[in-house]
C-alpha cells in the first residue's frame, strides 16, 4: 500500500447525535435486536446524522428495508427538526405503498416521539418501535450505512455548500448505495438486484401454481413480459405462457389462488 501510495479510509471518533424528549414516552422495543426479514416492507429501521459543510451542518435521515438494505426513503435539511423524518417516511410510503402493520424502528431521539411523526405513522398503520436507552447497537444496520457513506463519501470530501453535499448524497444513495454497492448479507447484490431477483424467483414460483391450480398443461415456451408492481419499479420475468381451451375456466376460479398471490405480495401484478 505504501508503494502505490494506497491509505486507509479510517474509523473517526464516535458522537453522540440523539436527543431525547425525557417527556415523550419511547414506544416498546418490538425487534430487540432481531434485524430479520421475509419479506419486503416487514420492517423499516430510521436513524439520523450529521454532515459537515462550510455553511454549516446538514441532517441527513434515512429509512432503510431490512430485507434488502434498500434505502427506501431520505431526507436532508439543515434543520434537526421532526419534518426532516416525516420527509424521509413519506419518501418510503409513496415509493414503497407499504401494508398495514409494518414495523419502523428508531432510537429514542425527539424526532421519533414527537406527535407529527407519531400521527403519521398511525395514518399509515405503522407500528413504531424504539431501542432501549443509549443502546446503539439496537439500531446497528442503519448505523452501519452511516458508517459505510461517511467512510465511503463523506470523510473523503470537503463540502463548500450544503448544494454540494445534497448532490454527493443524492448519488451516493440512488445511483451507487441502492443500485451499485454489493453487500455479503445478500450473497454479493446491490439491494436493488437482491429484490428483483427475489421478485423473479416468486413470480416462477405463482407461475407453476397456475398451472397446478388450473390442472392445464403449460405451453413450454417461455414469455418474457414487463412486470410493473404498485411499488413503482419494473422488471423482466419469464412466465409460463397457460393455453386454455375455455377461458371461462379462468374467471370461476375459487378465491384460493388470489388469495395465494396476496400471499407472495403479488396481487398488484
């Protein structure tokens, strides 16, 4: 490394960045640890931090999905105030269009147990849930990402404007983190390529039980088509083209095989 002139990005010192509201009661810690996911849109982790610009501080918080490390939603101000995580969660809502009883997982800073950010999440059904007193590693897998894009970006750069940093995080997270960075927990994707993949192997997998529910041979050959799902991104599937000699057949199907696609999170196919 010396040779070739190569250093290290290092670690730098730990700062504390929670402030609590000792007034607001903290929700129940639902995960305890548990960073474990089926599926997408099951639980949400959110945290904030801190970037330094010569104007000053920017506030960067994020909304990460577990299951794939995807960061769903974000948001940056230069102001520390609970609009700056309601910016980043409706960024998720309408990018994701989670279900009904979806877990969000914060610390116990005032953002989190303020009443707009509490009023949201129960508009949206979303449960909250918070780590215990100034346990970070409750929260790790977002604190991880921090690590990752302070190291990765922000300690390599000398942002003049908060413009600046805007735009450097804008690319780090959508064209790089999302779509470019691999990761070891997902067996070397990006989380964008560990979703779709995933999506592909579901969407075979409904495609056999069509033809299983049906009792009807499937034509061998294979159909590529554009999937485009409610939560806003396309992808290529291969499917099983079903040949039926009644197409009648299809509509008095019994509701077991909707109810087995809502199952797969594939009703809004």
């Amino acid at each position: 490394m010396r040779l070739n002139n190569i250093r290290a990005k290092t670690k730098r010192k730990f700062k504390v960045t929670t402030v609590q509201n000792t007034k607001a009661a903290a929700s129940k810690n639902i995960l305890r640890g548990n960073f474990n996911s089926k599926k997408e849109n099951q639980i949400w982790t959110s945290d904030i931090t801190y970037i330094w610009t010569k104007e000053g501080w920017l506030y960067l918080a994020v909304i990460m999905d577990i299951y794939s490390r995807k960061i769903v939603g974000w948001s940056l101000s230069s102001s520390l105030s609970a609009e700056l995580v309601i910016k980043a969660i409706m960024m998720a809502i309408l990018h994701r269009n989670p279900e009904a009883g979806l877990i969000l997982h914060s610390d116990r800073g005032s953002q989190y147990t303020s009443i707009s950010v509490r009023n949201l999440l129960k508009n949206y059904q979303i449960t909250q849930s918070m780590s215990s007193t100034g346990n970070c590693y409750e929260n790790a897998i977002t604190e991880s990402f921090f690590h990752s894009i302070k190291t990765e970006l922000i300690f390599g750069n000398s942002y003049q404007s908060r413009e600046e940093a805007k735009r450097s995080i804008f690319e780090y997270i959508e064209i790089f983190y999302n779509r470019e960075r691999l990761h070891s927990a997902l067996g070397y994707l990006s989380p964008v390529e560990f979703e779709i993949k995933n999506r592909k192997e579901l969407i075979e997998k409904v495609a056999q039980l069509i033809v299983s529910f049906l009792g009807v041979k499937s034509n061998l050959k294979q159909k590529s088509v554009t999937v485009m799902p409610s939560r806003f991104f396309y992808c290529k599937c291969a499917i099983h083209q079903v040949r039926m000699s009644d197409t009648s057949d299809w509509f008095s199907l019994n509701r077991g095989f909707f109810l087995t696609l809502r199952k797969f999170g594939l009703d809004d196919i």
